[in-house]
C-alpha cells in the first residue's frame, strides 16, 4: 500500500494518550503481564507527533525491549549498557537544568518546548546493575521533570521499596498496576489490593491524581505491523539517500 500524505492509518488508545499526559507514571505488574506491551504501544502513540514536539531517552538494560526504536528521529539517547546508561542519565539531568534557566530568563513556569519521554524498561534491572549512579539523578527529574516537560516512564516487575524508593514514587503520581503475584505487590502500585485478582495481561487498573481511585482498564496492544510502519515511516523522512 502506498502511502502519500497519511503515512500510517492506525488508531490511538485514550489510555496511552492519558499516560502521555502525566508528569510521570510507573507501570508495574508480574512477568508476562504486558508492560512491554504497554511501553510499545505508548511509543507508537506519542510517535503521531513529530520530532519537534515529542523526543524519547530510551533506557534498556534488558538490551532488546527497546531496541527498534534506536534510530528513529524523536529518540535522542538510547543505553543499554551500565556505563552509558547512567552517563545518559546524567546527560538527561543537565538538559532539565538547561531547560530551567531558559525558563528562569524568559520568565515562564512550564517549558514550551518538546515533551522528553525517558523509558526504563525494565527499572528493576537499573536498580540492581546501577542504583548507585543513576538513583539521585532520577529522583531528580522525578522531583524536577515536570515543569521541564521531562516525563519519567518507568516500568518494573519489581514495585516494593528496595527498587523503587519513597522519594520517586511519592513524585510519580501515575500507575499502572498489571496481574501482579500477591496482594501486597498490588497495594505498592496502587495503594490497594485488586491487582492480584487480574487477568494474566490485557487488563489494568489505572490510578491517577484526576481518577483518583483505580480505574479498570482495557491495556492496548499494537500490532508490529503498524508499529514497524510508523517506525519505517520516521526513519525514511530523515534517511534520505
Ligand atoms: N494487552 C495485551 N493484549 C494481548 N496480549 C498481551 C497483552 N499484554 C501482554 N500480552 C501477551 O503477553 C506477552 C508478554 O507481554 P510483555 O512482554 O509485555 O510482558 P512483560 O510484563 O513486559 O514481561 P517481562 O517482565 O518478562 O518483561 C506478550 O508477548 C503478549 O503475547
Ligand atoms: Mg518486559
């Protein structure tokens, strides 16, 4: 098929556009239970938008879940291994200060410029390799991102306090709780039990500072197709031979 001016014709999820919304969210659930999935169809979704306007830092110690979207023109940094992850965040950290002082001399509150998505899939691999270097510096885009348009995605089989410290989770007020093993991984997510009693994936309850309470979900999942031709799309425009 031949496209001219609209390049893909898929449809967006409300969920995935919602989470694009937030400041922040965390995405917690067991193996299997479709945080990836979740993670592939919020990239698709904010890829409607041009580089201008949506960039990603990509952060994938598990090496494959995020790889596909290396090259594309919205992805500023992509890491995978130890060493550059952290140096990307610290990189991530300096562009939020930068971002500040811009706002700071032109007297605005919120910048105006793109939104910057940095995904960690999976954070609990982050955690256990580099805790370390990488800890304080996202608790301070978790503190800081928002008014910068810097938004923190992160998704972890792991939701207890070891991997995901008071100081993010009281800054990320956006969850996602997928199947989870035990009552108790439930309530870390969204401060109640229910998660456990899930589907194995498909479903999710959604909490938010706007729904207040969790909210039952459908979790979308996108077709490779269609996400290999948005992808396919982006990287012609700026690959021209
Ligand atoms: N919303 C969904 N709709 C349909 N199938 C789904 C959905 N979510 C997950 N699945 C199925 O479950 C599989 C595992 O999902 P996914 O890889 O996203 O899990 P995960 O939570 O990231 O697991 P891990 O913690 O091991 O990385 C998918 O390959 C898919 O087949
Ligand atoms: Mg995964």
């Amino acid at each position: 098929m031949k496209h001219a001016k609209q390049p893909y014709t898929g449809t967006v999820s409300k969920l995935c556009l919602d989470i694009l919304k937030q400041p922040h969210t965390l995405i917690a659930g067991a193996t299997g239970s479709g945080k990836s999935v979740l993670i592939n169809s919020l990239i698709y979704t904010a890829l409607f938008d041009s580089p201008n306007k949506t960039q990603f830092i990509l952060i994938d110690p598990k090496r494959v879940e995020l790889i596909d979207y290396k090259l594309l023109p919205h992805t500023i940094a992509y890491s995978s291994e130890p060493s550059d992850i952290s140096r990307t965040i610290t990189k991530a950290v300096k562009l939020m200060d930068s971002r500040y002082a811009d706002m700071q001399k032109r007297h605005i509150k919120h910048y105006d410029g793109s939104d910057i998505y940095i995904i960690v899939d999976e954070f609990a691999d982050l955690m256990t390799t580099q805790k370390r270097e990488t800890l304080p510096t996202l608790c301070r885009i978790a503190q800081l991102g928002r008014a910068a348009g810097i938004h923190l995605i992160l998704a972890t089989q792991r939701p207890t306090r070891d991997i995901i410290n008071g100081q993010i989770k009281v800054n990320i007020d956006s969850r996602v709780a997928l199947r989870c093993p035990t009552k108790q991984d439930s309530r870390n997510i969204i401060n109640t039990g229910g998660a456990e009693l899930l589907p194995r994936y498909g479903s999710g309850y959604y909490l938010t500072p706007d729904t207040m309470t969790p909210v039952l979900v459908d979790i979308p999942m996108t077709n490779p197709t269609e996400i290999n031709c948005i992808i396919s799309h982006w990287t012609r425009k700026t690959h021209r031979f």
